[in-house]
C-alpha cells in the first residue's frame, strides 16, 4: 500500500472532494442522477466530522463524511485510481473508532446499492432496505456497523 495519511478535512478541499464524488464510476449509468451537480461545501465538512485520506504528494485518495447527530455514514468514497489498495477498509475503520469516541452504539449505512458487499465485509449487517424517494430512483440496502465492544472482544 502506497505511503497513505488519514487526516481531518477542511474546507479548503471541497473542491477536491466533489470531484471525486461526481467523477466516481460506481455513479456512471442508471446511478449518474445521483451524483450529478452533488457539491461537498465547505461548511458541511466544517460542521461534520470528515475526514479524507491522501497520498504523500497530498493526492486525495478517498474520504469519508459521519453524521453525528444521527450516527449514520453519509458519505464514502474512494477514488477509481485507489480501488483495491484498502484505503476503504482503512477509511471504515477510522470511521468506526471515531464513533466509539463519540459515545454512538451503532452506525446506520444507507448504501449505494454496489457498495453493498464492502459494507458486509467491513463489519456492517443488513437491516432493511430504504425505498426510493425524491431523486433516488431504486431501492438501497440498509446496514449496520455494532459499535458496543462486548467482553472478550478487543
């Protein structure tokens, strides 16, 4: 794995992070709507805890956004050109220590249906399905990631 550095967003790089999400092609075909015109603003990675993975020329490689007042993961991305290189795992599980620091029991995915399968192998259980609405247009997995450390568990 390439020299890679996890660190908090700032605002200075929602540019960069909307450009991963928009060029992102787990969004291409039926799922482009999604995407399309989607903005990750500076005051969004201000007021949540975001953080963004890069490489030692300072590329951003992925980056992850945890709601904290609803405990839920509500964005995950890894660039194309990183795929394969468990900066994904790595972004999960930073995400999941940074919700055991804020007290939450559980993490709720609401998942882009081909993401699906990452979320099961990093953790998450499914627990329902979310039906479409507004500009969504298909049906998402619903998952879990069970924070609570139980005894014996490390």
């Amino acid at each position: 794995m390439p020299d890679i550095t996890l660190r908090r967003a700032t605002a200075a790089d929602a540019k960069r992070l909307t450009q991963l999400v928009r060029t992102s092609s787990a969004y291409a075909g039926e799922y482009a709507a999604m995407v399309d015109g989607y903005q990750v603003g500076g005051a969004y990675i201000e007021h949540h805890p975001v953080h963004v993975a890069v490489d030692a020329d300072g590329r951003v490689l992925g980056f992850y956004a945890l709601l904290l007042d609803e405990a839920e993961l509500d964005l995950a991305f890894v660039a194309d050109r990183a795929q394969g290189l468990g900066i994904g795992r790595m972004l999960i599980e930073h995400m999941i220590g940074e919700g055991r620091a804020a007290g939450l029991d559980t993490i709720r995915v609401v998942a882009h249906p081909p993401a699906e399968e990452f979320y099961l192998r990093t953790g998450a259980r499914r627990t329902g399905t979310v039906q479409p609405t507004g500009h969504v247009h298909w049906a998402r997995p619903e998952l879990r990631y069970d924070l609570a450390v139980t005894a014996g568990a490390a």
